[in-house]
C-alpha cells in the first residue's frame, strides 16, 4: 500500500481530512456522483484495550537479585 504524508496533499484535501478526523466522520470522494473512495479516520485504541488483546506472557523472568547481599547486610 502507497503511503504518503498529509503535507503532501492540496490544501483543500488537508482541510477535507483533518474535518474527517476532528468529527470522526467518513469522508466519501465521488465521481459523477459515484461513490469512489472513503476517507475513514482511524480510531485510536485506548491503552487497556490495547493491552487487553496481548497474549499472557508464559515465560519466567530471572531472578534479578540472585547474588545480591541482602538489604539487612549493606551499610552506610
């Protein structure tokens, strides 16, 4: 898929998207009154949903303090 960047588009066509994604409507282009293209704003996922999709993670972490004094034995 072609990407481009929004600075890249005419001015009228910048105005037309940042529309779409400030009411969070489609914008459909046609021709001779045909439908051709929409332009669809995405929807951001919030952070929990983002994180609700994930995989639990199965692995087992090292042990970070392994070879560590404990606390109680450092002074100051």
């Amino acid at each position: 898929m072609t990407q481009i960047t929004i600075s890249e588009l005419p001015q009228i066509l910048q105005t037309l998207i940042n529309q779409a994604k400030k009411t969070g409507e489609p914008l459909t282009i046609t021709e001779n009154g045909i439908p051709l293209a929409i332009i669809s704003p995405i929807k951001k996922k919030s952070l929990l949903q983002t994180l609700s999709t994930l995989e639990p993670l199965d692995e087992e972490f090292a042990d970070v303090d392994a070879g560590l004094l404990p606390l109680d034995d450092i002074e100051f």
